[in-house]
C-alpha cells in the first residue's frame, strides 16, 4: 500500500499522571500494536498543552512529559515507524487554533461536555456560572481539532467521552472548508468497544481516583507487595474459587495466554491458595514488564535521549505542519503584499453562502440536528432521535415544507429565538434547491 493510500490514526496522550497496569492493558498495549499494523499511519503526540489546563505545578508537567514519552517507548512504540512528537514542539498548532476560532461559534462551544459539567457543578454550589473556567478549558475543544485537523487524521481512537471533540473538529472542518475552499479531511471518531478495564487493589475499576492503583514500573519488590495485597475472600486453601468477579483471575488473563488462563482457572476450581493465586500472578505480570521496566528506567536516567527522540518526531510531523500551515495562512488573506504589485485578475461574483443543516450523534446515542445561518449561527437546534433515519425525515420535511407547516415537529424542537429567521433560511434552502 503507498503512503497515500494508507489509513492516518492520530492519538494525543496528555502528560500527567503515573501510568499504572489499567492503562498499559487498556489503552498503551494496544495502540502500540495497531501502530504496527500495514497501512496504518499513525500519530502520536504528548499533548502538554491541554495539560496545562489542570496541572499548574511547570515541574510536574515536565517530569510527567519524561515519564508518559519513557512509558510509550519502553512498551515498544517505535519512533521510526510512527510519528511521535510533543504538541508544543509544533508551533502551527496554535496558530491553527486561532484560525479555527476565527470560525467557531461561541454556542459550539457552550455545549462542550466539559464547559456545561462546570458550569452545572458551579450553579449546584450556588457560584457563578464561570467560576474558575478558564480560557483553556472553554478553548479545549478548539484545540483539540487542531491537533486532528493539523495533520488530516481519518480516524481518532476516543473514549466515548470523547465523541463530541472530534464531531466539534469535524464542524469546525467543514465551516472552514465551506469559507475557504476544500482544506481538512473530515475526521472519524473511532470506538473500541473491546477495551480492557482491569480491577484495582480493592477490587474497583484501577483508578486514580480510587488509589487503589498498581504503577506499570514500580520496582519488581514494590509490585510483589502491590500484588500480595489485593483484596481476596475468605476461602481457605483447597477451597474452590470462583473466577468469576475474581480480580486476580482478571489480571492474570488479561497478560496471560489463553492456555495459561485456563491452567489457573483449573486451579481456581482445585482450591489453590490465594496467596499461590497471587504468587503467580505477580510473576507472570513480571516476566511482560522486566524487560520493559529495564528499557523505562534506562530512558528516565536519560532524558537527553528521550529528548532526542521527540526532536526528531517533531521534526517529522513538522515537514508536514509547516506547509500546510503556509497553505492555510493564504486561504484567510494572511499573504505578503508584494503580491498586489501584480495585476490583479477582476473580482470574482461573491459566493452565495446560504444556510445548511447539520446532523451529529451526542454522547447519549441519540442522534440531533441543527439550521445554521449564512454566518454559521444556530437558528433552530432539535431535540434528540432515536435513530439517524428519523432526524434525517425531519430535515427533508423542514426543508420542503417550512417550520410552520410542520407544527407536528415543533414538540422535537427546541422553540427557536426568531421563528422568522427560520422560516427565512428555509425558504433560501428551497430557492436554491429549484
């Protein structure tokens, strides 16, 4: 496959925080192996930008930039293969922000997950609304496309909390493409409903949160002491063991082969002793991580090495950054104006821009649309379908026979500001359909 032909997958892994086992087996293990698979082109960035938004403390955000490049290598990501690089090594990331700011509308962004939970939780506390959101956060979203967009990602591996950032990139995609000319390739959110969740200490999902986590590189002592601590039942010695709800059972399989599974799930049944169930998991958690943790703390005595290799990275995803940066600088009018020396050619007939519908999914599941004017703001937003089918009818329906017609419709959307606007805008549709 050429290189054109090949699939770009971009991740953003945000610097802050102790990788623990939850991480490595959700998330690290498996998109390292992805990165290996033929015609895919991955990007993989140390977003530190977006950790500012939460981490205050420069040091810590150094330190963990050290610790999550350390990690990534160490589980055998292989810069020469990928592109792995820091986001603010790239500085036409946020140069791309602004210019996508410049056609963001401020009520895009008043339905970001993040802004509303913090609004919400100010109110419940009796604050005011914005008390303590900052910029960053409230931008989030923004630059969030940007490291999408910058480099033409197709898809972005995303929790399903996530969804909503990359429908956001896509919308601000398609304003600028619709203004501009053709740019960005709109992106896909891609959802592994597969993903490994391991249990904790105390039997919980393996959490910060919850302190009940197991750090990926701890000292081979310190993760025998982790291990022998996990929280067991009573069951005394040649008592069988259930492996179901069991977390020791969850561990070892999620590092085992199925063969070893099996084996210990036999054992289980026999009655094997728990601190021999723990025993065992330790060491085959060990034998995966040794030559890893080996590779780690040679990397972290070393930062001028890691160092060097997000250099290069940067220097990799810059070849294709800065161009393309260039590029987009003069769709806006950013150009030398040396250029107008020259005869310049008879203006161009302005360009209609009418108003277009929008359809999304949200984090619900459920499926929402939305009339945007000429200048891209919200003049009729629904409320959610059950299905992609159902919204979409009632587009066809809005734009063939207008809001008032449709009064049947009216219950499934929200009461629009400017009923006139509407009826408007749908009527510029049905002018320009005939």
């Amino acid at each position: 496959m050429t290189a054109a032909a090949q699939i770009r997958v971009l991740t953003g892994i945000k610097p802050s925080g102790t990788p623990h086992l939850g991480n490595y087996v959700g998330a690290i293990r498996p998109t390292v192996r992805a990165s290996r698979q033929p015609g895919i082109d991955s990007f993989l960035f140390l977003a530190d930008y977006h950790a500012l938004i939460s981490t205050h403390d420069p040091a810590r955000v150094q330190r963990s930039t050290l610790e999550i490049a350390a990690t990534w290598i160490a589980c055998g990501l292989d810069p020469e293969r990928v592109t792995f690089y820091r986001q603010s090594d790239i500085p036409e990331i946020p140069e791309l922000t602004w210019l996508l700011a410049c056609v963001c509308g401020k009520g895009l962004l008043n339905r970001a997950h993040a802004y509303k939970a913090a609004v919400d939780h100010n109110i419940a506390a009796g604050r005011d609304p914005d008390d303590g959101v900052t910029m960053g956060l409230y931008l989030y979203p923004v630059l969030m496309a940007a490291d999408i967009l910058m480099f033409n990602a197709h898809r972005v591996p995303v929790g399903r909390d996530q969804i909503q950032h990359v429908e956001m990139a896509r919308d601000l995609a398609s304003s600028f493409n619709h203004r501009y000319g053709e740019h960005f390739t709109l992106p896909q959110a891609e959802i592994d409903e597969q993903v490994a969740t391991l249990p904790g200490l105390d039997g919980r999902k393996m959490s910060k949160s919850y302190d009940n986590v197991i750090p990926l590189f701890a000292p081979r002592e310190q993760l025998r002491r982790l291990i022998m601590g996990i929280v067991t039942d009573s069951r005394a010695p040649g008592e069988p063991k259930p492996t179901d709800g069991s977390a020791i059972f969850q561990l070892y399989q999620a590092f085992a082969t199925p063969e070893e599974s099996a084996a210990l799930a036999r054992d289980f049944a026999a009655g094997i002793a728990w601190s021999d169930a723990k025993e065992r998991l330790f060491e085959r958690i060990d034998r995966e991580l040794a030559p890893m943790r080996a590779t780690y703390d040679d990397l972290m005595r070393d930062p001028g090495r890691v160092e060097a290799i997000l250099q290069a990275g940067a220097a990799k995803a810059r070849a294709i950054a800065t161009p393309f940066a260039q590029r987009l600088r003069r769709a806006v009018g950013l150009r030398p104006l040396r250029e107008l020396a020259a005869a310049a050619p008879a203006p161009a007939p302005a360009k209609v821009v009418l108003p277009a519908f929008k359809q999304y999914r949200e984090a619900d599941g459920r499926f929402y649309f939305k009339l945007t004017d000429a200048r891209g703001h919200v003049l009729l937003q629904s409320l959610g379908f059950d299905s992609p089918r159902e919204a979409g009818q009632a587009v066809a329906r809005l734009k063939a026979q207008g809001w008032a017609a449709c009064a049947d419709l009216h219950a499934m959307v929200q009461t629009p500001a400017d009923a006139a606007a509407v009826e408007a805008a749908l009527a510029a549709l049905r002018a320009a359909a005939n």
